[in-house]
C-alpha cells in the first residue's frame, strides 16, 4: 500500500515519542498537500487500572494464565511501558496523549477477560478524560 492512500497513522509509542512520530508524520502530509482532517492519529496504550487489591487481583488471574510469576508479569508489563495505577493516575498519563497529538486511543485493558475492570474504566477512569 502506498503512504498516499494511508489515511492515518497507529503508535504504541509513548506520549514523548508520539510527538516526534505525529511531526514526522505531518511533514510528509503537508508536503502530499493533504489537509489535516484527512489523517488521524491514534495510540495504543496498556491499561492496567485500580486500586492496589485490584490491580494485585488482575495480575494473579493473568500471570496465571501466561504461567508467570506474579512479579515476572508485572515486570514484563512494566517492560511495556504499561499505564498502572488508580483511575486518576492513569488519566493524567493518558490526557498527554492528546498534547502530543493523538486524535483517539486504541487501548489495551490488562485484566478485561474478567469483566469488572472494564467497568472501573467505564465508572472511573472515562469521567476523568
């Protein structure tokens, strides 16, 4: 497929990376002539979202399911650049995405096999956004 026909950009980077890949990016869209409403920007960040229990509950249920040790998960997650924390923490990370450019998130929820941290997400984090 040719860069002519793109009609938007997907980054797992972080916000700091985001920002030199987006600049990039438009240097190659206003030298195509192309407007700006043409191309979006989006991320795709790892969510890890809770309070401490329930951030510790949903790394036990899926370092389980990759047969893990409750520290090698959370270190591999970590290794990923993971956003951990409570719903507020993670809202300030995520909020520099925006600043750095990104039109929308494509979000990786750890933990959303068992439903409920779906719902802390929807009940609150998404308020804070």
């Amino acid at each position: 497929m040719s860069i002519e026909l793109a009609d938007g950009l997907n980054t797992t980077a972080k916000p700091d990376l985001c920002v030199k890949i987006i600049a990039r990016a438009e240097k190659t869209r206003s030298r195509m002539g192309r407007e700006r409403s043409e191309v979006t920007y989006s991320a795709q960040p790892i969510l890890l979202v809770g309070n401490d229990s329930e951030i510790e509950n949903i790394v036990q249920h899926e370092a389980k399911r990759f047969s893990l040790s409750d520290q090698d998960y959370l270190n591999e997650l970590k290794e990923k650049e993971c956003i951990i924390g409570t719903a507020e923490r993670c809202a300030e990370e995520l909020k520099a995405f925006k600043n750095a450019g990104v039109d929308y998130l494509i979000p990786t929820i750890i933990g959303d096999r068992l439903l409920w941290p779906l719902e802390t997400i929807r009940d609150k984090l998404l308020p804070l956004l």
